[in-house]
C-alpha cells in the first residue's frame, strides 16, 4: 500500500435468494468454513459478521438469510434481518447465478429491498464453475438481465466453489468503502459468541444428514459450554446442546432407530468443533419437543430470533 493509501474499513451485506451460494462466498472470502453451507432453502438464520483482511482493507461481510416469503415468524424475522443489515450497510452485494434464465418471485424480493437502500450495490454473478460459457450462459446475458430492473455501481462474475473472481471482487468493493482503521484484530474471523458457533456447527450436520422439511423445524440451544480456554483445569471442551423440535415425530427421525441418527449427528459436530476451537471436545445432545416454535414469540426470544 503506497503512501498515499488509506485504509478503509466497512460492512458488506451479502443478499440474494436462498441456495445462490452466500455463505459459500463467505467461507471462500476467508479461506475457512465459518459460515453453514447446504443445498437446502434457509440455511443462514441470523446476519452473520465475517471479517475479512488484508493489507488494504477490513470488509466485515454480513452473510443474511436468503430473501424468500415467510411463512412464520422465524420467516418474517429472517425477512427483517435482511433489512436491517442492508439499513447498516456500507455496500451490499446481490447475488444471483450465471444459470439464471429469468427472474422469479424470491429475487423480485430481493430486488424489492434493495430498491429502498441507499448503499451502492454490486451485482454478483456466482457458480460461473457450473456454467458453460456459450451464447445462452454468457453472464453478461445475466448482467443484462438483472440490470434492466435496476442500476449496479459494479458487476464481477465469480465461482465461490473455485475461488476464481474473489480478488476482482474486493478490488471492485475497495473504492466504495470509507478509510478508517479495522475494528477487529487480524486474527478474528467472525463476529459472533463461541455458543453461537457452536450452535452453528451442530445445526449445519444437522441439515448434511437429514432430509425433507426435519431440518427447517430444527433449532439449536447450547445449554452449557465449557471451554479450556475459560477453565484452565479442564483438558476438553464440554457442550451440551438440546435440539428442539416441533413434534415426536420429528423428534423420532432425529434420533433415529436406537439412537443411530443422534450419535451420527454428535461425530459429526464434536469434530467440527474439535477443528474449529483447537481442543478435545465431548458433545452432548439431547432432543426437546416445542410444539410450533417458530411461531412463538418466548421461544425465539430466547433462541436470538428476535
């Protein structure tokens, strides 16, 4: 950085429809997986801060859960967190994907929200891996298509899979973000409590293991965390989580026959955690049924969905 360069520190919210690949962006943006990836619809619940770094910049990129309609009122306030993210937002980027034929009714969301913000937006065009580049997958075409709805202060087509693109994003996003110094230290990669991340971890196997609607009526509760870092007499991390659900039978498939589908699920997570805090860990998970929770006020109070 020459003598001449400042600094500049600011927040992206990334915004698009569910499955366009935000939180794979984010993981590729910091080279780590911090954010939850899945093929299935929902899968960001909350406005998650990552922080990326370089000797230029500080860019907290705030991964939102994906524009869709809600059904409930852990819908409408995954509906409000979009907004109040882009409301706090420096830039935003809106993802869609080089496949993109039309423009259906969950990016019309999008695009509603993003017509009342008055950061600068940049058009994202991701899974370029997955498109053939011809007459028909050419992203200007999807360039083209996104931008007679509205004006972009920029366009970068990418893959968040391959990496390809990532830098031409950052130097696109640079300019439209005001000089300061970073507010996080260097070696801090999210914005968020080790609960949170814990609860992250458990709820991403979660959604890798199970199938159909199970997923989405899952929610994650760290009833007791334990960490060498705050206990120096212990040699594990401890957690003990509670899996809620809204019926037995929901319940049944989450633990499974003989209690194979719960025990599947602990591996899973015990390692992720055991990767991401560095310590041994002994994960304890048990299942609560919280009939219609997503529609209770109390419940998602208490879970931070409020």
């Amino acid at each position: 950085m020459s003598e001449r360069e400042k600094m500049r520190c600011g927040v992206v919210a990334l915004v698009g429809r569910p499955n366009v690949g935000k939180s794979s962006l984010v993981n590729a943006l910091l080279r780590e997986k911090v954010a939850v990836v899945s093929p299935k619809p929902q899968t960001t619940r909350n406005a998650v801060r990552c922080i990326y770094n370089d000797e230029r910049a500080q860019i907290v990129f705030t991964d939102t859960p994906g524009v869709h309609i809600p059904k409930n009122k852990l819908g409408r306030f995954l509906s409000d967190s979009v907004k109040d993210t882009l409301d706090n937002a420096d830039a935003a980027c809106y993802l869609v994907e080089a496949g993109d034929r039309k423009i259906g009714v969950e990016d019309r969301e999008v695009l509603s929200a993003l017509a009342e913000v008055h950061c600068p937006v940049v058009l994202v065009v991701n899974k370029c891996d997955r498109a053939k580049v011809d007459s028909r997958n050419d992203p200007a075409r999807v360039w083209a298509l996104y931008g007679g709805e509205r004006a972009f202060v920029g366009r970068v087509a990418l893959s968040a899979k391959s990496g390809k693109g990532i830098a031409a994003l950052i130097d696109l996003l640079l300019p439209l973000l005001p000089e300061g110094e970073p507010w996080y230290d260097s070696d801090i990669l999210m914005d968020g409590t080790e609960r949170f991340r814990a609860s992250e971890i458990v709820r991403g196997q979660v959604l890798s293991l199970l199938r159909d609607e199970v997923p989405h009526c899952v929610a994650v509760e760290i009833e007791e965390y334990k960490s060498p870092d705050e206990y120096p007499d212990r040699d594990k991390l401890y957690v003990r989580a509670s899996l809620i659900v809204e019926t037995s039978g929901q319940k049944a498939i989450l633990i499974g026959a003989s209690g194979t589908m719960l025990k599947k699920i602990g591996r899973a997570a015990r390692l992720d955690l055991e990767k991401a805090t560095g310590h041994s860990a002994y994960l304890e998970l048990w299942v609560k049924v919280s009939p219609r929770w997503r529609q209770s006020d109390p419940v998602l109070r208490r879970l931070g969905y409020s």
